[in-house]
C-alpha cells in the first residue's frame, strides 16, 4: 500500500509530524485536570503562568487572581495557547507547558538543566552539586570522558568539582556537544557519558573502594612517610621529584597525600614501569633520597632570606615585576612558549601560559642560554624566542584537526581503528601514538591531518545489519523481520518503527557504522502518516544528501534540527508535502536506492540500501500502530 501524497507530514525527523493532534477526550480533559491540580501551585507560580499567557496574547489582564481550574476565559487562554503549539487541547497544563509560559513572564525557573546552563559556572556547579552522583556514576562518568578522548589519564577517584584536569575535560566535551561549556555537567551530559563509559579500568577492578577508604589510604600513607621519614628527609625526596621534572612547584611540602603530589608520584612510578598508584613505596623513597639534587630555587630563596643575603629574591621580585610590565599578548605568549618546547626546555605538549607552571620552563631556557635565571622572561629574551617563530605544539595541530573535521568524528574513528587493530579498548593518544608508528610517521600521540590521510588506507570493518531503533530509550521491541527491513513497537505501544541499514558503502565516512534509514509513526497519528529519518554516519550537514531511486532523484538537508526535502541547488520547495509522497511510492515500486553525501572528512559516500520488505512492513505499521 502506497503512503498518500497528501497525508504525508511536511518536515522529516523525529517527532516533526505537522498534523494536529486528535482532539482530547473527555478522559483526557479529565486526567489532565486531575494531574494540573496535583501540582498544587502557588499563587505566585499561577500569577507568573498567567502573565506568560498575557505576554503571548492569549490572555488579557482582566483576572487579578487567575483560577486555571473553573475559570472559563483562563482554560480557553490555555487552550489557544496548546493549540499553538501543537500539543493535546485539554485545557489544562502540563509541567512543561507551565515551564515554557514563566520563562517567557520572565520568571526564576528552579535550577535545571537549561537554566543552570545558561546562567554560568556557579549556577552549573550547583546544579551539578544537587545531582547527588554516587563514587559509581562519577567513576562511569569520567570514564566516559576518556572514551570520548576528552579525559587523558586513567583515575578510579574523579573530581568533577574541584580537579582543573576534569573540569577542562568537561569543558571540551560540553563545546564539542554544541552546549556552555561550564565546566560542569548536567544530568544529561552524564546519562550520555555514561552510556558512553568502557569498561573499568584494568587495575581499577581490583582497586573499587569507597571514599573512606580511599581517605584512609591516604592518612595512613602521610603516617608511614612521616614515621619512617624525618622532615629533612621528606624535603629531599620531594626535591628529587622537583629535580626529576615530575613537579613545578619549588615551594617544598611534605604532605605526600595532595592531589599534586599523589600525581608527581604517578608520573614517576609510570617513568620506572612500576604501577601508578600515587604512592612510593619504601623503595622508591629510598631511591630518591639517595639522590635528591640540587636545592629548588626556593629552598636556595628561603636560605639567603634567613641569612640576610635577600639579593637573590630581590632580583627575582624585580624580574617578576618588570615580566608583568610587558604585557605580552596571549598570542605572543602562545609563540614564547612554542619555541620553548621546540628548542627542548618544555617537557609537556600542551600549552602552558599560566606564569607559575612557565616559570620553572623559563628558567631552564635562561640556565641554557647564560643568562640570569630569575623564571621571568626580559624583553631581550621576548624578543629572541618570537624571532624563532616556531611552529604550533602536536596538541595546537590535533585542535586545528579537531575545529576541521569536528572532535567527534576524529576521536570515534580512531577508537574504532584502534580496536580493530590493536585488539582492546585504549585512550586515544595511546591509538594515535601507535598508529603513528606503524604508518612510520613521527611519534607524537596527537592527530594530524597526515595521520588521518595515511590511515585511510587501513580499510575500517563495516559493520553491516547491526541496527538499533529510533526509540531505544522507550524500550523498543523487535516484531519481525521481513527480507532487508526490520519492525519494531515502543513497549508502550506509541511508535512503531521500520527500518534498514545500507547493504553495501563506498568512500571514507570514517565509521565502522553503516547508514540507516527509519520510518516511523505513533499510534494516534492519522494512518497514511509517516515519518522519515536518515541516519548518515559522519554527515557533513553543510552539504546535501542526495536519495537516487532509479532515475528519480532527491535531496536533503539539515536545517539544525531534521532532514528537509529540498530542490537540488538547497532552495525550499514550494510542495515539500508532494514531493516526499513521491519519494515513499518510487522507493515502494524500486527494488532499492542509493543515497549519496559528502563526510566531515571531505569524502564522498555512497551507501546503498535493499527495498526488499519495506512494503510489507511499511503495512504493517499503518494497520499495527
């Protein structure tokens, strides 16, 4: 049975049927005054919803005290209102319906998602705060931001509220997702994460413990130290790691329990291939102290202080002074420290421009080069380090390649690649790193444009007839399956769902997931109604996606939110609704199609899919829905 041209919604997508709802019933009219009473709102709450009512001109400011339960004029006003927007005419409003109207009166929503959001940091951290996450879905969180690539370092003890690591994590997981990058994340944001999360870490298994017991370890590892250590000693091993490059700070501490620290001692348990656990060992100590090295600048500071030679931290106060002077540009200060790493006095790839961790990289850079080591850079120096006009840091070239292509498309094409080559789940700079080396090229852990074109040809595994539905989160189920196409049924009976993946593709969409298509309809649409949805894997959606069916052909577009039906040069079409029952009866009296688009990654796909059963179980949703 062939889908009527004229019953068919104008827009594609989820939930874009154009049609109105079907008129409430009296049971629905009924239920939805008994679940508004329910709400029990104040008066300043229905003042506020009515003054949203009033601003939208479906009210008018007769009522001083708006009764929405028995008032005529004011369940008519909601009722235009509803009719608005496209949702059930009951008269009577819902949580979100009561939510759209006192955001428009300019009212304080409580503190969700959006809202916090918005409002910034210190709202979003709060908003965060009243989550309540367990140790559990922090550590699944977390991890499903070291899936993504946005997190770098293995931890079982996350810190979304106070760790810099983390938040900046967060951040760039938030701007890669279109959101405020707050820092902190909503309660959505970490249902994805966590839908995202691998498995645990390897020594995390057998390492679960709860706060407490991780403050335990802590405490307990501060009392050996300080038992078995004296505080001279303890200011040796924690030079050794100063020394060693494993920290910045110079200022001497012997709490071996910070989070600076702890990670000082990963580092360099990992460059001696002993398990990072963040705390030394009584060999490790020892090794240490055995060899501290020199006094760090402020133990040399501090000892001149007490003697009375106060030389040294007056020049350092000087040059600190006149760095600050300057007023060096970001910019500039983005070159300074580039050809610092490239001429090998900055150990890390990541820019540096926070003054306190350049000072230790500075002083190296003025030790080499004989001048005065004070950690602040003068003018001369500005000026010798912009003349070497160094190129950008690996992890400024992966930024460039992360802005082009999308964060993304480039972290999920190499994970896959990396477990299809390397046989187990790894961070993403581990992928890089190793594919770098089997490809010969230089060994930096961060993606280039080079990396990706020569890892093309490593062909990716398809990963043909692996589908799930539109509504997975409904708890759909699966009906049958007829030839190419699947059928499934929302548990509670609102959607049906068919739907197909492409049978063969051609081109680099770097994805081992195959196009899908869907088709879909709700059980109190109109029958002849049903909606379309493409699923094109790594889209670039500045372009148009071309449906060939034969010698017909289509083209779509993404206006932000669905696929449109649009003429061949992008321009709207004068009968969307026409043209898209054409699209459902060519693909009905085809054996297939094909569907064309260009990839974030400038390449053209070809994907082309089996019309082999769609007609039955496009039937099938029409009469079972």
């Amino acid at each position: 049975m062939a889908v009527k041209a004229e019953t068919v919604p104008s827009s594609l997508g989820a939930g874009n049927a154009k049609q109105a709802l079907p008129s409430a019933s009296a049971e629905d009219v009924a239920r939805a005054r008994e679940t508004f009473s329910r709400l029990d709102l104040g008066a300043q709450e229905r003042q506020e919803v009515f003054d949203g009512l009033i601003r939208l001109g479906f009210a008018q400011e007769e009522s001083k005290e708006p009764d929405f339960l028995t008032q005529f004029k004011t369940i008519k006003a909601v009722s235009d209102f509803q009719k608005a927007i496209d949702a059930r005419v009951t008269g009577f409003l819902n949580k979100t319906q009561i939510k759209i109207l006192r955001l428009v009166a300019g009212a304080p929503l409580p503190l969700t998602e959006k809202t916090a959001e918005s409002a910034g940091a210190e709202p979003a951290k709060k908003a965060f705060e009243n989550l309540d996450l367990s140790f559990g879905e922090q550590q699944e969180a977390y991890r499903g931001l070291f899936e993504l690539g946005f997190a770098t370092e293995k931890t079982a003890n996350p810190d979304f509220q106070n760790n810099t690591e983390t938040q900046g994590a967060v951040s760039r997981y938030q701007a890669s997702k279109g959101a405020m990058d707050t820092g902190f994340l909503t309660r959505s944001q970490v249902l994805e994460l966590r839908e995202q999360a691998g498995l645990p870490f390897a020594w995390e298994k057998s390492t679960r413990r709860t706060y407490a017991l991780q403050n335990y370890e802590v405490l307990s590892m501060n009392s050996w130290m300080k038992s078995k250590f004296s505080e001279k000693e303890l200011n040796s091993i924690y030079r050794a790691l100063f020394n060693k490059g494993f920290l910045t700070d110079d200022r001497i501490s012997t709490d071996f329990g910070s989070l600076r620290t702890r990670s000082a001692v990963r580092q360099y348990q990992r460059s001696i291939s002993e398990p990072p656990t963040g705390i030394l060992t009584e060999k490790q100590a020892l090794t240490l102290l055995a060899a501290p090295g020199e006094p760090t600048p402020w133990e040399v500071t501090q000892s001149e202080l007490e003697s009375g030679v106060d030389s040294r931290a007056q020049r350092e106060l000087m040059a600190r002074r006149n760095w600050r002077q300057l007023g060096v540009s970001e910019d500039d200060r983005k070159r300074i420290f580039r050809a610092l790493f490239h001429q090998g006095h900055a150990r890390s790839p990541e820019m540096v421009l926070d003054d306190t961790k350049l000072w230790y990289v500075v002083r190296g850079f003025q030790r080499d080069n004989g001048f005065a080591v004070t950690g602040f850079l003068t003018r001369e120096q500005v000026d010798l380090l912009l003349e070497a006009d160094a190129p950008k840091l690996p992890s400024e070239l992966q930024e460039d390649v992360f802005a082009k292509y999308g964060r993304e498309p480039v972290v999920g094409y190499f994970k896959q690649l990396g477990a299809q080559e390397f046989s187990g789940k790894y961070s993403l700079k581990v992928v890089v790193s190793r594919m770098q080396q089997k490809l010969s090229l230089p060994v930096t852990g961060f993606v280039t444009d080079e990396l990706i074109e020569a890892s093309k040809s490593i062909s990716i595994k398809m990963n043909y007839g692996e589908m799930t539905p539109l509504f997975k989160s409904q708890q759909s189920r699966e009906q049958a399956r007829h030839k190419d196409w699947r059928r499934w049924k929302t548990e509670e009976g609102e959607y049906c769902e068919i739907g197909s993946t492409a049978v063969h593709v051609e081109g680099f969409s770097g994805s081992g997931k195959v196009a899908a298509i869907s088709f879909y309809r709700r059980s109190d649409w109109h029958k002849s109604t049903i909606n379309m949805e493409l699923r094109l894997e790594n889209w670039d959606k500045e372009t148009l996606a071309k449906v060939k069916i034969g010698k017909s052909e289509f083209f779509l577009a993404w206006d932000g939110t669905v696929n449109v039906l649009v003429s061949r040069h992008g321009m709207k079409l004068k009968s969307e609704r026409r043209v898209y029952g054409e699209l459902i009866k060519t693909m009905l009296r085809a054996n297939g199609f094909e569907i064309t688009y260009k990839s974030v990654f400038g390449n053209n796909v070809v994907a082309s899919f089996s019309a082999l059963g769609l007609t039955r179980q496009l039937r099938a949703i029409q009469k079972n829905c």
